[in-house]
C-alpha cells in the first residue's frame, strides 16, 4: 500500500515539473527591478526650484512623476534623501536639505520622505533611499551651511577638494556617522532598500595625507583608501541588518571595475578604473556579500571602442554568478546626443540595450538615470513601455489556477516522456492542481522534483476510495 502512495506522489511530483514554467514559477515581472533614480540635488528630479515652499506643489510633483513612471513600467523610486549631509526627511543627526526649501535647515513644513514612501506604497512602488555618503558640501563657500551640519560641528572630519567638502573616509568618527545616518533612516522609515551611488574617493589626488600618516599602518595607499571604504561599507550594512534584515543594501559603482590590461580579472575595456579612481573594490563586495545587490552604471553605447556596452554586462553578469547578490544594471539614458557627453546617445538604444540584458540569467533588472529622462522623452518611455509589456505578467493571485492536460499522452510510456521532456521550473513555489486520472499512475517522479521538494495539493476527483485513503494515511 504505501508503494502505491510513493508511486502516486511521484506522478505529482512530475506533473508539477511537467507545468511549473506555466503556473509555478514566479514571473520575471514580479522579480525584476524596473527601477529610477530620482535625484533631489540641484533639483534634478524633485523637486522643481519653482516649488520651493509650497508644500502643495511639491507633493504634487512627485504623485505627476510617479504616476508617469508607473505607466512605463517602472516597479522601484529610488529616491536622493542625503544629496550632501543633509536629508529630505525628519532628522535628529543632519539638517533639513537646501534642495527643498532653498536654504539649509529650513523645515519644508512636511516629512518629504514619509509622503514618498506613502504615495509610492500606495502605488505598489517600492523605494530605496539613496544617500551620498561621503560628500559634505557640494559648495565651495560653507557660509550657507546650517550650523547644525557636521562640517560645521566637526570641521576636522572634512576635506577640502576640487571646489567641494569630503568627509575622510579614513576617520572612524566618519564611519560611525555614516552608519548612525543610514541606521536613523532605516529605524524611522519603511524603506524597502538602503542604496549607495559610485561617489566615495573623488580621486588619486585626494589630499589625505596626514591621515594617511596617521592610521596607514603601513599599508600600500591604495590599499589602505580601499580598506577604509570597506570598512565603511561593512559597518552600513551591519547597521541596516541589525535593525531590518528584510531591508537590501546595495550599491552602484561606476561601470568599470578594471580593465583587463590591469588585471587578468577585469573587463576587455579600456576606460577609468573605479578601483583606481574612487577606490572602490565592487568585486570585493560582491565575493564578500557586503552588499544584497550591486548596480554597475553602464553607461556606454553599444560598440563603445574603449568600454562597450554588452562586454560590460557580460562581465557583471560573471561576477555575481554563483553569489546571492542580484545584478541590475545601470542605464544612462541621460546621454541623448549632447555634445558634451561626444554626442553619444544611448537613449536611443536604450530598447536594444534592455534586449542584451534579457540574454544574461543572472541580470535582475535596471535602474535608469534618471526620471526626468524618462518622463520628458516619449522614445525613451515609449521603448521601455513596449519592453516591459512584452516580458511575461505576472499572474493574477485572485485567478484560480489554470487546469492543464497538454502532457497527457496515449499510454503511460508517451505521458512520461512528455514530462521527461520539460524541465523543472526554476523558482517554481506555487502547488499544482492535478486530478490524479489513473492512466497517469505508474509516471516516475524526477529526482530533481525530490530534491527541491516540491509542494503538491491535490484534487481528490476521479480517484476510487482505496487510493483516497491511502493519501490520507
């Protein structure tokens, strides 16, 4: 009798391998980050300068933006709440940001980042705040820095380079208040992910020596600029986890980690190295699962001489195989001709270039720089519209599941084939509603279904009695 049981459950088992692509697995749509930047510095995104102290407007802007992204596809907002040690929201450790208001420190008169979080939720749009961490000023003169700013609290945290202020990435106060920054974030807001751009070193030439002196240890420069990041990065991502595992960290380096020329490791390009320049070790982070996801900002065009498009993303797509850290890509549709970027235009392209990234499994989505881009462009929104209408639904969970009978064969022998033939679904987690018809009886299971323990529920309909109870047993 339980030979029988054994043998009726594998007939499940195999049917479910059998329809798993067709109503267990979860859909790409559902998966896939189909995310935007929304950049807050110098109003690039949100809010308009127009808007300055009219909280009417500026709510309205945002509900305007999200509304059109949504309509093209888009799942994700990520969204700048810390453009450069301030916050678009209520804060006990930075100021109230310049870019809302237009000085720093003044109460917008509403909690921006609550409302995104709101309207974006109610929209089933997830968000993730993105802060800038390491940049203090993006201003020369501190004169219009609120007083409550650590680069006015703590003037010997900061660096003085290229027209800006950096706080020094070797200090340890430094990384404790990056870390009591995000955590504040995490522990007051339901954000959906905490994310960082590719700004940490702003170059070779960063005038650092005194802390070099001070905590190298002996350690090759570069390796020790390298370290401290990593160190910084760490720390961030102990915060997040110890308040909200559930919440991802993840960070979006520049496109290129280094050439191959560098490093047999490297990609087959020839452009700036972010390893060298902001000394940023992304390779590192994703073998050391420092962050959830990581977000390359590819931002050539496809055939680029020195740095083309799909060798890049085939070689992202290398580095996280075989880790649980996802893969999205950074699209940089702001690049629509101007001479300032040489007249490359990946907007134009951006439909063939979501194509390469549908050819690479471990690829999870994108992130497109940004918005406005979006919204002011109908080639740019029409084309990733039609993309993302054309990838697989996700399955309405209020339908019942379809009945399927298309691996029924005319004996028993035809039926097992069929399903030898058909795979098992990746990521299948939806039960299988099967009748159990007796001609099915005698079909193998596939170990593979075994293995991933797949779940059965069935359908007591055309079974005799014995056999019923057999199940119950």
């Amino acid at each position: 009798m339980r030979k029988n049981v054994s043998r009726f459950l594998g007939l499940f088992l195999a049917v479910l391998i059998a329809f798993g692509p067709l109503v267990g697995a979860k859909s790409s749509a559902q998966e896939e980050m189909r995310a935007a930047w929304v950049s807050t510095v110098f109003n690039i995104d949100w809010p308009s300068k127009s808007s300055y102290g009219n909280v009417t407007r500026q709510k309205d802007e945002y509900i305007r933006l999200i509304d059109n992204l949504k309509s093209t596809g888009i799942n994700t907002i990520i969204v700048q709440v810390r453009p450069e040690s301030d916050a678009i929201y209520k804060s006990s450790i930075n100021p109230w940001s310049r870019f809302l208001t237009g000085r720093q420190g003044q109460n917008p008169g509403y909690d921006p980042l609550e409302f995104i979080i709101q309207e974006s939720h109610k929209r089933g749009l997830k968000v993730h705040a993105w802060f800038n961490p390491y940049r203090a000023s993006i201003y020369d003169d501190k004169s219009s820095t609120a007083s409550t700013n650590a680069i006015k609290k703590h003037p010997d945290w900061t660096i003085h380079y290229g027209g800006k202020w950096y706080y020094d990435p070797a200090l340890p106060d430094v990384t404790r208040y990056i870390a009591d920054t995000v955590g504040e974030v995490v522990r007051n807001y339901d954000v959906d992910g905490i994310h960082f751009d590719d700004y940490f070193y702003p170059g070779p030439a960063f005038p650092d020596d005194a802390s070099y002196r001070r905590f190298g240890r002996g350690m090759n420069k570069g390796n020790w600029r390298r370290n401290n990041v990593n160190n910084m990065v760490k720390t961030v991502r102990d915060r997040i986890k110890s308040i909200k595992p559930e919440v991802d960290f993840g960070i979006s380096p520049a496109g290129i980690w280094k050439n191959k020329s560098s490093d047999s490791n490297g990609s087959n390009t020839s452009g700036g190295e972010s390893y060298y320049k902001q000394h940023s070790d992304t390779r590192y982070w994703i073998k050391n699962k420092l962050v959830d996801y990581v977000a390359p900002q590819v931002y050539w065009r496809i055939g680029h001489p020195k740095a083309d498009y799909e060798t890049l993303v085939r070689w992202w797509s290398d580095q996280v195989s075989g880790t649980n850290v996802k893969l999205y890509i950074g699209q940089g549709i702001y690049k629509s001709g101007q001479n300032v970027y040489g007249g490359e235009n990946v907007a134009r392209e951006i439909g063939r270039q979501l194509q390469i990234n549908s050819k690479y499994p471990n690829v999870s989505g994108s992130i497109f720089f940004s918005a406005r881009d979006i919204v002011n462009s109908k080639q740019v929104s029409n084309d990733i519209r039609s993309f993302y209408n054309n990838r697989q639904k996700p399955r309405d969970p209020n339908n019942r599941l379809p009945y399927q009978n298309t691996m029924m064969g005319r004996t028993r022998a035809d039926t097992a084939i069929n399903i030898s033939q058909r795979g098992w679904a990746n990521g299948s987690k939806t039960a299988l509603l099967v009748n159990g018809q007796e001609e099915l009886t005698g079909v193998v299971s596939s170990p593979l279904a075994a293995y991933n323990k797949a779940p059965i529920l069935l359908k007591y309909k055309h079974l005799s009695v014995n056999t019923i109870n057999e199940l119950r047993d």
